[in-house]
C-alpha cells in the first residue's frame, strides 16, 4: 500500500507555494520510519519532511520546483 507525502502547510495562507529544497533519497531508496527524506521552504522558513513509514521512495517533485502546500511531492511503497 502507497503512502502519499505531501507538501507540508508552513503558512496560514492556503494558497502559498513553497519550493522543494533538496531531496535526501532518490528514488527507489528504501527509507525507515522517520527518515529525514526532503527539506521544503516557504517564505525563507524551512522544513524536514520525515518518512511516515518503512519502505521504497518514489520521488515525484524535482528539487527547486514550486509546490502548493498541501500538495503531492512523494510517494512511499
């Protein structure tokens, strides 16, 4: 079963972008339970984004890309 990782809300505004900074894991790397897997920012603050649960990363958003908060960026199998 397929655990989606998205895009942490860092701000109050729903439509805020952030941008996906640097990416730990690539994908097909198996990852543990709270495994820092990707760091994201909003508005010059920043965040590690930690694996739910132990499996295979695919990584679907590319480093430096903009993203929704809220918004699909991973996939754990």
């Amino acid at each position: 079963m397929s655990q989606i990782i998205t895009f942490p809300a860092l701000s109050n505004d729903e439509s805020a972008e952030g941008v996906l900074s640097t990416w730990f894991v690539r994908t097909g790397e198996a990852v543990r339970t709270g495994q820092v897997i990707a760091e994201v920012m909003v508005d010059k603050v920043s965040m590690d984004v930690e694996s739910p649960i132990d499996g295979v990363v695919t990584c679907l958003v590319e480093e430096e890309e903009a993203v929704p908060q809220g918004a699909e960026i991973a996939r754990i199998d």
